[in-house]
C-alpha cells in the first residue's frame, strides 16, 4: 500500500489548507529522529514496521537477542502435533529488508537521563525515543523446587521455541495411561486462555495416539476465559479426558519435584507422565531492571500513547504493561504498537496523540476444524483501557459444527496476516 | 483553562471535527480518519485491507457494499464469524470513514 505521508495523517481534514505554514519548520526539524525499540516480537515488530511504513525518514533500530522468533500464537498446535514448529517461526530477514536496523544482541541497560541503551557486547545506542517492549520473564521462585534446570524436565513452553520441542518430544515418548499436567499460575500471566488451548491440543494428540492418556489441570484460579466453550468442547470431543481442578479445591501448585515428575497442591501429590509447569510471571527483565514496573512486575503506561508513567520519552507495550482491560496476548501488543506508533509520529511532530480505537480478538482451537473466540474493543475511559461492551463478547454456547469449523478457519487467516504485517 | 492557540493543539482539535462531521467532511479527509481507524482492522484482514485465508479481503470494495455490510452486522441482521460483534464497537461516522479507506485502497 502507499501510505500516506505524516502531514495527512496527522492534520487528517480541512485544516489542510492551513497547516503547512504551521507544520513545516517542526516536520523538518524531527527529520531523522531515532527510535530504539527492545523487543522482536509481536510489540516490537508490529511497531517497527508500522513506524517504517508510515515514515521512511525514522531511524529505526530493533534490539532483539534471538535470530528467529517463534510465535506464542499458534504454538499449542505444535503441541498437539497439527504442524511443525518451522511453520510458527520467523527471521528477521524482511524486517531488516524494510530498513530496520536489526541488532541480534541483549539490551542490559537504560539509561533514560542519557537517552541510551546499553547492549551486552558494551555497545551504547542514543535514541530519541525509545519502545520497550521484552514481553515476560518468569518468577521462578513462584512454585518451590521450580527453575529454569527444572524446566528442562518440566518445560513451561510459555515462551514458545526450544521449551515448545521439548515439551512436544516428551508428549510423544509418554506411555499410553500416562498422566499430562498443566500447572496454571495466578492471573495476570500472557494469555488468558492458552493453558486450555493447550489442554485441547493435547487432547487431540492422545485422543487419536494414547487414547488411555488423562491431562489435568491444576489451576490457581477458581475460572478461566472461555470457560464455557471449552468445557462444551472437552465434553463433545474428549469426554472424560481433560479434568480441571479450581483454586479453590487446591487446585494452585506449590511445590514440584522434577526428579521424580511430581507436582504437589495443598492436599494432592500428582505422579506425571510429563508435566508442563506454567509458573508465574512479570514484565521482561530489562523492564524491571529500568525501574518501569516500579516494583510491581509489569509497567504501568498511559493508555492513549503507552508512554510509560515513570520515564517521559520511554514507551512500553503488549505483555510487560498493565493495559487496564486489555489481556496479555499477540492481538493486544500488535494494536498497541500501531496506537503507540501514531502516538510517536504525532510527538515527533509537535501535535496531540488520538486515542486509537483498541481491539483484541482471540481464536482458542479444541480441535483442528473447531475454535471459538473471544472480541473485544477497549476505549480510554479514566485514564485507562476499558471493554467497549461486556455482553456477547464470545462465540455462542450451542454453535453449530460449521460456525466452529469456520472460526477455525478465521484463526488461521488471521495468523497468517498478522504475521505478514510483521514478518513479510 | 486556558486555550493555547498554538500549532501544538490545531490538529487534534481539527482531528476531533472531523470525527464528529463525518458526513460533511472532504473524500481525502474521510480516507485519512478511516486508515486511523483500520490500523485495528489489518491484524485480520491484512495491511490495506489486502488479506490472504479464509478472512475476506476488502480492500477496493465499493463504499457502498462496505457500509452496509458493516452496518447490517451492527444491526445484528447480518451473520458473520465475528464481525457482528466487532461492529458494535464503532459509530456511523466511523464505520463510514472505515468503508471510504478500505474502498479507497486498490484491490490486488
């Protein structure tokens, strides 16, 4: 597409014939301004090539560690054994061919009095505007005997790539009658409903391979998102095979012992064929270590710009942020770089941010031809992110097999072209 | 308060005009508002409305089947997978500034 020039994005009606003389010695003096952004994934990316599309003149640098990413969205299928994990996994490659700069190191340091970035090789980068955008990093002391060697025997996954193998390779070399757990910690984690997409997706799996197979899944909380929907599911597709154990009936893991795959509650010790522990979880450690979060784990940011509340000029966005109602999810952190992004080009250009209009829409799969969804639109509402509407905000109980099946085919539509607005 | 005349406020406050006299505002102006507002729509239906799956592409659909459409699914007398409860979040100056963009843009 041929995007329109900042003038008319930011002037946008009649008062066009006046503007010009008004604009023009700020438009060129904002020339070239340097926007730093942390983070290569559905934040940082979704911004960097907003920024790029909307003004060729930026001086865009993405800080990413990784040379691939893998996306969150997408990864439960991978589990479930529907594709391969290449097909949910990108480069930088067309990034970089749009005139990012891409540097594949770790950002370790902010310097916000300074303006810069440190990189762990030593390098400093200057910028004008910086987007911090590192999604989350565990607590690993949340549950006792739970840590990254841990996580090696009982992977997370929450952070999709080698711990989304791993955790693939153990449900394929599991005994049919083994036992999965899905350890879901307290809210607020990234992705309300991934632990029971999972579950779904591994039921697929066992259903057709290990049909002796159980999953449970042992839950802090005392409800889900979707909860409904997916307890039609279980019972249409896998009667008998998911069991979902509340907070309230000591359901929350506490300890877990890696060496023997046991993982513990209040009141049950649960003997696992393969455990997946999802533990709790905060802002990405660059964050924190910048004081973003002041303290509380995830940064809190004004809800029209995602400028962080603590430092001016350092924006914050997706899963690291406490976005009022918005949830953790890809949907999320791509419409706020895009509202975070207009935001940018209306401060390099000296004029007010609008508030943008905030959507996120999430698929859950049950199985490859049945998903459902949640739709929900945000507007800024006492200084924070608030539902548009609260009633009928999912797919109905009772839909038909076709209107699953053609929500199924949505989801993979909207993967596939919220990944080319990234990644293509 | 006291009201700045400064170039800092005249586009937002122009911004704002626009928004609300839709109807009356120019053909350029109107594409301008809606590509604001499609920014949330691309995630699906792809960047200019240009989408690939089973998400219908929009891009250089004619105003008129656009607005309707949206409007038909609002009203809830269209069925849709998801856009009827989408649809809910905007106003008619919104989903007209929507149906200008996304028509304005050339199909593939």
């Amino acid at each position: 597409m041929k995007p329109l020039s900042r003038r008319n994005f930011i002037l946008s009606s009649a008062a066009s014939a006046a503007a010009p003389f008004l604009l023009a010695p700020v438009y060129a003096a904002a020339k070239g301004a340097r926007v730093v952004i942390i983070g290569g994934g559905f934040g940082g990316v979704s911004l960097a090539r907003y920024l790029r599309r909307h003004d060729p003149t930026l001086a865009i640098t993405l800080i990413e560690r990784d040379a691939q990413y893998t996306t969150c969205p997408f990864s439960n299928g991978v589990l479930g054994g529907l594709y391969p994990i290449s097909q949910i996994s990108f480069t930088y490659a067309k990034v970089k061919a749009a005139g990012i700069d891409v540097v594949n190191e770790e950002a370790v340091n902010i310097d916000p009095a300074a303006k810069t970035v440190t990189l762990a090789g030593g390098r400093t980068l200057k910028f004008d505007y910086l987007v911090v955008c590192p999604g989350i990093d565990f607590i690993w002391d949340s549950i006792k005997g739970y840590n990254e060697q841990a996580a090696e025997l009982m992977p997370h996954a929450w952070k999709a790539g080698a711990q989304t193998s791993l955790l693939r390779r153990q449900l394929e070399s599991m005994p049919d009658g083994g036992l999965v757990v899905i350890g879901v910690p307290a809210m607020p984690y990234r992705c309300p409903p991934g632990p029971y997409e999972r579950a779904s997706l591994i039921a697929y799996y066992l259903k057709a391979n290990k049909p002796k197979s159980k999953i449970i899944i042992l839950d802090a909380s005392d409800a889900f998102i979707k909860q409904d929907l997916f307890m039609e599911a279980w019972h249409r597709l896998y009667p008998g095979m998911i069991e979902w154990v509340p907070g309230s009936k000591s359901g929350r893991v506490l300890s877990v012992n890696p060496s023997t795959l046991t993982v513990s509650t209040g009141f049950d010790d649960y003997k696992a064929a393969v455990a997946n522990i999802i533990p709790a979880q905060r802002a990405g450690a660059i964050a924190v270590r910048a004081g973003l979060d002041e303290g509380t784990g995830y940064c809190a940011i004004d809800p029209v710009t995602f400028e962080s509340r603590v430092h001016k000029g350092i924006y914050v966005l997706g899963d690291a942020t406490i976005a009022g109602e918005m949830p953790k999810s890809g949907f999320s952190a791509n419409g706020q770089a895009k509202a975070c992004g207009r935001a940018i080009l209306a401060a390099i250009a000296g004029s007010a941010a609008v508030p943008a209009k905030l959507l996120n829409i999430c698929y859950s799969m049950a199985e490859p031809n049945y998903a459902f969804s949640i739709v929900d639109g945000f507007a800024v509402k006492d200084d924070s992110l608030h539902l548009t509407f609260e009633d009928n905000r999912t797919t109905p109980i009772g839909a038909s097999d076709d209107e699953h099946s053609r929500e199924a085919q949505s989801a993979r539509s909207w993967y596939a072209n919220i990944t080319a607005e990234m990644f293509g | 308060m006291i009201e700045r005349k400064t170039p800092r406020n005249l586009p937002l406050r122009f911004g704002i005009i626009a928004l609300i006299a839709a109807p009356g505002i120019s053909h350029a102006a109107q594409v301008a508002n809606g590509e604001a507002l499609g920014d949330a729509c691309t995630s699906c239906h792809g960047i200019g409305g240009h989408g690939t799956g089973y998400i219908p592409s929009i891009a250089g659909v004619s105003k008129v089947t656009l607005l309707q459409e949206l409007k038909a699914f609002r009203a809830q007398s269209a069925q849709a997978t998801i856009m009827n409860r989408i649809a809910r979040a905007y106003t008619d100056p919104e989903l007209e500034a929507l149906a200008e963009y996304f028509s304005s843009r050339p199909r593939q």
